[in-house]
C-alpha cells in the first residue's frame, strides 16, 4: 500500500518535417539537439501536466516520407535538456554571484549610513539610506524572485528527462 506508482500523461506529436534537429559544437565535437521549436513545443505539453504524473510524448510521422529514428530523436532530446540544464546553471550562478554582490553593496551603504553620513548631515544620510534600500531590494529580489525561477526551471528540465519516448508509424 506504501508504494504507488505515478500516472502516466500522454501526448501526442504529430512530425511532418525530417527538419527537426540542430547542430552545435562544442569542443570542436559536433553534437546534435533538436530545434527550439519542437523543444518548446514539447517544453510546453509537459508544464500541462501535474507534477504526481509522468510523462510521455508519441511520436508519430505523419508521412511515410519522413525518416526519424528513435534512438538518434531520443539523442538529440537528452543533448538538449543537456545544453538547457548547462545554460541554467551558469544563470544560477550568475545569478547568486549578482545578488551576493547587491547584498555586500547594501550592507556597505548601511554600515557606512550608521557610522559615517549620519554624522555629515540628514541629507547625505537620507541618500545613503535609500541608496542601500534599493539595493538591498535588488538583492531580495534577485535571490529571492530569479533564483526561484531558475530553480524551478532546473526541475522542469530534470522531469522532462525522465520522460517516456515512443515513435509510432
């Protein structure tokens, strides 16, 4: 009774084109990732679905025309969610280095606002003030707002990974 098993969520993709991959270098080594059209195609099917189902996406060509293997499809996916989950961690850390240095900024303006402009006069004090107010705001909200985003992100990548590929004829 403890262990349950998550539903499954199925879409269906309907490909008409061969034209559904990218190359990119990396290294001088050649890798293949499918278009930004298709992916936010699919990027977008598995946001419909809860977070207690797994999730799988039909294939199906919809000429006889068109020539798409599995495994080079299934390669192509995962070198995708790859590059995406790369680029999302550069902007955590771009994003964590920024809201530190916000915060540092802020703790200066405050530090120097209580020992130094407050014996210059109100006026330099007052603009010292809002000067660290704002950037501590910008702080909070880059740590707080951005990073959250690109947490989030980062999961959704990590459940389209897990995703079931099948092709249909």
């Amino acid at each position: 009774m403890g262990d349950k098993q998550k539903k499954l969520r199925s879409f269906k993709i309907n490909l008409n084109d061969d034209n559904i991959y990218d190359d990119y270098c990396v290294d001088e080594a050649r890798e293949v990732i499918l278009q930004d059209s298709l992916f936010s195609r699919l990027k977008n099917l598995a946001e419909l679905t809860p977070v207690n189902q797994n999730i799988c996406f039909n294939l199906v060509k919809e000429y006889k025309q068109v020539d798409i293997n599995k495994k080079e499809f299934e390669e192509a996916y995962t070198n995708t969610i790859k590059t995406k989950k790369i680029i999302n961690k550069h902007e955590v850390n771009r994003c964590l280095l920024s809201g530190l240095s916000f915060l540092f900024v802020a703790l200066i303006l405050i530090f120097f606002d209580v020992y130094v402009a407050s014996y210059q006069g109100k006026i330099i004090a007052y603009l010292v003030e809002v000067a660290a107010w704002v950037f501590a705001w910008v702080a909070v909200e880059v740590l707080g707002i951005h990073l959250l985003q690109l947490l989030i992100e980062r999961n959704k990548l990590k459940r389209m990974l897990k995703a079931k590929i099948k092709m249909e004829n």
